[in-house]
C-alpha cells in the first residue's frame, strides 16, 4: 500500500518467523529496513511484535500471511455484533451494525493490507466484549480475558489500547461507585489477565531498548511520540507540530470519516437519531451505551496530541488513500449507533419508516458511489510497484547487489519498499541502502557479487508533493 509500514510489518514477521528478536547492526549497516534503529550493536525494529508474530503464524501454518489479515478482518465484524448484543440486548440492531461495519470502505481496504490497524481493534474489542459479559454473568475467566485483550493490545500499541478502553473504565468505575467489593473484584480479574502480557512487553523493551518502559517505536527518533513541538519518524526530518495542527488533523479526518464508512453522512445522521433517544431515555438505561459513544470522544480527542493523523491527512495522501486509519476505532460507535438510529425509525410511524427505508437506500448508494475510486487509488499503487518488480525481474539478476535509493530515513519515501532483505541475508540479490562514498566498502564486502544501482528519475508534470 502506500503506507510503507505494510512492508515493515512483514520484514518484521519474517524476522520472527525466523527465530530473531533484532539483527546484528555490523552485518546488516547497509540492509536494515528503514523503520528500525540500533541499540546496543544490534538493530531493533520500531514495531511491537504482536501482530507481526501473528502474520507469522499465519505464513508458517497456511503459507500465507494473507490469512491472518483476512481472520483479523472477520474478528472483528464477529467482535462488533457481539459489543453491540452485549450493549443493546438487540440481534437485529448487532447484525445491522456488523454489516455496516464490514461493508465500510476502510474496512475493507484495511483488511487486504498488513498494517496493524484491524488488530488493534480487535484487541479493544475483545477487551471491551469479554468485560460486559464477565460483568453481566459474574464469570470471572471473561474478566481475565478481558485483560489478556488489553494487555496484547497495550503491548502492540500502547497509546490506541488506552484510549479504547478508557470509556469503559469509566463507566465501569460509575456503574459500580457504592460496590468497593465489586469493583476491586472487577478490576483485579482484569489486571491479572493484563498483567502477564504487560510482563512481557516490558521484558521486550528491556531485551531491545535496554530499558522496560522504553518503547522501541522510539528506536528511529525520540521525536515520534505524543505531544507537540518538534515531531517526526528521525531527528533529521521533523516539524514544529502545534496544537493547532492537532485539530487540523482532526478536522481533516473527520472530513474524509463519512465516505469512508458504509452508508456516509446518512449512517452519521442515524448516529445522532440513537444517541438523542438515549439523552431522552435516560443513559441509565444502556450506561455502556455513554462508553460506546465516549469511545469516538477519546479516540477523536487523544489523537490530536499525536502528529502522525496531521501528516497522513494534510502532509501526504494516506487519509485519501487507505481512510482515516488512526481513527478506525470510531467506526465501532458509528456502525452500532447508525444500525440503533434506523432501527428507531422502523419501529417508529409509518413516516417514520419511509424515513428509514429512504436513508438505508440513500446510504447503499452513496457506499457504492464511494468505494471504486478508493479500490483504483490502491490499485494504482500496486500497479506502481508490480511495474518496478517486472522490470527487476527482467534483469535476471543473480549474485548482486542491488542498491535503491531512499532506503535509510528516507525509508517511508522510497519507490521500492516491497523489496527487503531476508535476515540472514541468504538470497541471489541484495537491496543495499546508498550511503554515497561509503557504497564502496560495501562493494569491497561483497566483491563477488555484480553491483547495479535503481536510479529513480523524475520528469516534467511529476506531483512530488500533495498540496
């Protein structure tokens, strides 16, 4: 895809799938992926390993990576129906809003890529479900897999697991505010089932970061983390990022939220139908109704401390291209608040109905109208890098090093991020990062081996930039 962390994820599962953690720096100085950093003579990659050890197994049990991402993608529709029973007590409005969910265009683009977008939900998700079931039938093995949820979810992403689960904590800590027994209880199953996973995150960062609360995604720059000033992947390509910024970024997203979900501005004005029946019911009636609804707050509010939602929006097209991915939480909320709103109104007067049948068939339409440009933008970027790689593959290059350009911290620029090295570096070509006057210790390395170079040239009428 044109988010380049699709490739990372991949080099990163292989790497595990191969039984390493981090790579040696002095062999792989010209071969390391660009979303990686080195710590201690050894390269640590940017991402948690959750997820890339899921697409891991996926390769080594089916042969594909494919599948998990496909499994994920199920999950989570199977995850959404069930939050939605868990709330509503309602099959109808839970198989409406799954459908809208799967049917959403960021959805469905999500899922054919291996970015790691769908898993954290599922990771909320199931958190989220397991914690009102173990609530609503006293178990208390669904409250510790709530926390295994949370903990895998804290240990992938940290910032996303807290911003999800913290309107169900609140509502949780309200529902029972007079029950100190209770909520002690509740709390302490959910922590023990985190508290392996958090464990073993922090084991992870003190194998690779030298320190148990330092995260890797730090490896490339102690600048790519929350709040504003100067922001950015590496210390050599950063931006003054403002709190204005932040908002802009929201606003951005926000803007291109509807025609990424199914149905689009006609599911967002359902949304409002069910959350102004509920101001009107009562939220005592369905209190994990306010944390659903809470959960489009913390996600919208939380990420605009965070630059990266500004720079995909309004720096470089990725919100046009793959949606409003940072915000993909909020779609929970929207698909089960959409499905509630049109629910109301077939219940309602016969007006009412004809309301409903109208906006369901205006939102189908809108959904069909929206989706295939989406599809081509995808397509064109994999058509983009299929042309490099037939071309690559017409040289019948063996026993070479091949060396690309933008492969350092300029990694996430570069025309060619499909090709990655395997770590052990046993393979007919290598892809070498070009360090200019430095190249030629790396051709003295590997004298037995032809060196060439891809050149990227750019001609008259070429966008660099998006305004």
């Amino acid at each position: 895809s044109i988010n380049h962390d699709d490739a990372m994820y991949v080099y990163e599962a292989r790497l595990l799938g191969d039984g390493h953690l981090t790579l040696p720096a002095a062999e792989h100085d010209f071969f390391s992926p660009w979303a990686s950093g080195v710590r201690d003579d050894r390269v640590v990659m940017k991402y948690a390993p959750p997820w890339p050890a899921l697409l891991a197994a996926s390769q080594r049990l089916t042969g594909s990576m494919l599948v998990a991402s496909a499994a994920i993608a199920a999950a989570a529709v199977a995850l959404v129906y069930l939050l939605a029973r868990q709330i509503l007590h309602e099959r109808r409005v839970a198989l409406l809003g799954a459908g809208v969910f799967a049917l959403s265009p960021i959805a469905l683009i999500q899922s054919g890529t291996s970015l790691p977008y769908l898993f954290q939900l599922v990771t909320g998700l199931a958190f989220a479900v397991a914690l009102l079931a173990g609530l609503r039938h006293g178990r208390a093995w669904l409250l510790v897999v709530s926390g295994v949820a949370l903990g895998v979810g804290l240990f992938a992403r940290p910032f996303d697991a807290v911003l999800f689960a913290l309107p169900f904590v609140a509502v949780l800590v309200w529902q029972l505010r007079d029950q100190h027994r209770a909520l002690a209880r509740a709390v302490g199953f959910v922590a023990a089932g985190a508290a392996p996973i958090v464990a073993l995150a922090m084991l992870y960062n003190a194998h690779t970061m030298g320190n148990p609360l330092a995260l890797p995604f730090t490896v490339t720059s102690r600048y790519d983390t929350v709040g504003f000033g100067r922001r950015g992947i590496f210390a050599d390509s950063t931006f003054d990022f403002s709190p204005l910024d932040g908002l802009r970024g929201l606003a951005r997203n926000l803007q291109w939220f509807p025609s990424w979900s199914f149905g689009g501005v006609i599911t967002f004005a359902l949304a409002g139908v069910a959350v102004v029946a509920a101001f009107r019911l009562g939220w005592r009636r369905t209190p994990w109704l306010l944390a659903l609804a809470g959960l489009a707050v913390t996600v919208c509010l939380g990420y605009v401390l965070f630059w990266s939602p500004f720079s995909m929006s309004v720096r470089w097209p990725g919100v046009q291209t793959l949606g409003p991915y940072y915000h993909l939480a909020v779609l929970v909320p929207v698909a089960i608040l959409g499905a509630r709103g049109l629910d109301l109104l077939w219940q309602g007067t016969r007006r009412q109905r004809r309301v409903g049948v109208a906006a369901a068939s205006t939102g189908v339409l809108l959904t069909v109208l929206a989706l295939p440009p989406k599809i081509e933008a995808n397509a064109e970027v994999r058509d983009d890098f299929q042309e490099i790689s037939d071309q690559l593959d017409a040289l019948g290059l063996t026993d070479a090093v091949l060396v690309v350009p933008a492969r350092g911290n300029d990694g996430y620029q570069s025309p060619t991020p499909f090709l990655e090295n395997r770590p052990d570096l046993d393979q007919p070509v290598l892809y070498a990062e070009d360090r200019r006057a430095e190249n030629f210790a790396l051709f003295d390395r590997f004298a037995d081996r032809g060196v060439y170079q891809l050149v990227q040239q750019h001609e008259a009428g070429d966008v660099l930039m998006e305004p």
